[in-house]
C-alpha cells in the first residue's frame, strides 16, 4: 500500500486495560462440582402437551402385514412374467 498505512483487517490493541477473569473461589468451585438433585415434581407430561411418541403404534401390524402382501403380490407377478417370457422362446 502507498500511503503507509496498512490495513490488515484486525482491530489494533487498545489503550486501556481490559479486566482479567478472577478464578471462581474454592467454595463455588465445589458448590458447582456436586451432583444434581433429582426433583420432587411429577414425571409425568402435563395435560395437553403435544410430545412425540415412541415406540410402536397400534396399527404397525396392520401396516406390516400389508407391506407384506404387496411384497409377495409383486414377487408372483414377476415370477409369472418371467415364467411366460421363457415358455415363449421355447
């Protein structure tokens, strides 16, 4: 750069002295290092609450079950294809 400024794109150091952390005292230190509590309240949701379900609904075997149909329907409707196909050639 001409002019001799050179702009690096980093802030330049500051006059003032910035305030440096002070460690915590050995009594917060331990106060923060014990376990938690567990808490007294209900674990159950409250009413009206919009969660996720987990886990398997009632209808999964219905659903299972029609997968599986669908699976074999298409599997004999290739085999007859196929079946068909070679007692053409012959």
């Amino acid at each position: 750069m001409a002019g001799g400024s050179h702009s690096s794109g980093t802030p330049a150091p500051s006059a003032s002295p910035t305030a440096t952390a002070t460690p915590p005292s050995p009594a917060a230190t331990q106060a923060a290092s014990t376990s938690p509590v567990p808490s007294t309240a209900a674990s159950s949701p409250a009413a009206g609450t919009n969660l996720a379900e987990t886990g398997g609904g009632s209808d999964t075997p219905v659903i299972a079950g029609a997968a599986g149909v669908a699976l074999a329907a298409g599997a004999g409707v290739l085999f007859a294809a196929r079946r068909r196909r070679a007692a053409g050639r012959q």
